[in-house]
C-alpha cells in the first residue's frame, strides 16, 4: 500500500475534566494511539457465471419480384462480320457481311424503310388502271 506509514502513530489529546458522570468515568482514557499494519489479508474478487439466453420470434418474409409491363423501345444493335481466307497474313478471300439487328418490345409498326417486299400492281376497281402498293401493308 502506498502513502501510508507503517507503523502508523495517531496522537490525540483530550483536555479538561469531566468527572464521574454516573457509574461511567472518563479517567484513564489514553490520549496516544499506535497502530500497526504488518500484513494485509488476501483480497479476492470473483464474479459468478453468466447465463445468457436470447430467442428471435422467426419473422415472416415474403418477397414477389414482377415485371408488370416491359417499356416500349426499339433498340437497334449494328452488326459487322468478317470471314475470310489468309496466307501467310495475307488475305486471299474475304466476305463481309454488315447490317442492322433491332430489338423490339413496342408493337411493332414498320417504318417507310422497313417495309419489306416487291411492288405489286393492282388495278384499281373503279378506273381499271395500274396501281402500285409498296410492301405488304400499303
């Protein structure tokens, strides 16, 4: 133990005289006190076990992931192929073959340069003369 004196003197001094007070007297009472601390008892400090015990109420999770409705677009993907024949790095035969792929989620309706197909001549019903339709949905 630090700071304190071993032995350890208390003085004190009582003064002035009180007498017999009843059957009890105050003479005699020493007024010099010696205190002594040889050795201090072992001092052990312990805690006891701790139980734990925790529960989680299972909680009840539904998920539903849907795709109400696929927004309209028109996206079109360039395409550019090359297959060809080399020798020694040098090239002999080539095909190239480019274009236009689409995708499309949109109802489709094609553009003036979409329509596909020959001219057809029709007559018209009522003059009996020529009549050309582009593609087949003019």
């Amino acid at each position: 133990m630090s700071g304190v004196p071993n032995p350890m003197t208390v003085k004190s001094q009582v003064s002035g005289s009180f007498g017999a007070v009843g059957p009890v007297s105050l003479a005699g009472i020493p007024d010099t006190f010696h205190l002594d601390v040889t050795n201090l008892p072992k001092i052990r400090l312990g805690v006891d076990p701790i139980a734990m015990q925790a529960t989680i109420d299972p909680v009840e999770v539904a998920t539903r992931i849907s795709i109400e409705r696929i927004p309209d677009i028109r996206a079109h993907l360039p395409a550019n192929f090359s297959v060809g024949l080399s020798l020694l790095g040098l090239e002999l035969l080539c095909l190239r073959l480019c274009g236009e792929g689409q995708v499309i989620t949109e109802p489709y309706r094609p553009n003036p340069c979409e329509r596909c197909g020959a001219p057809s001549h029709d007559r018209d019903v009522k003059s009996n003369e020529p009549r050309i339709a582009v593609g087949r949905n003019g």
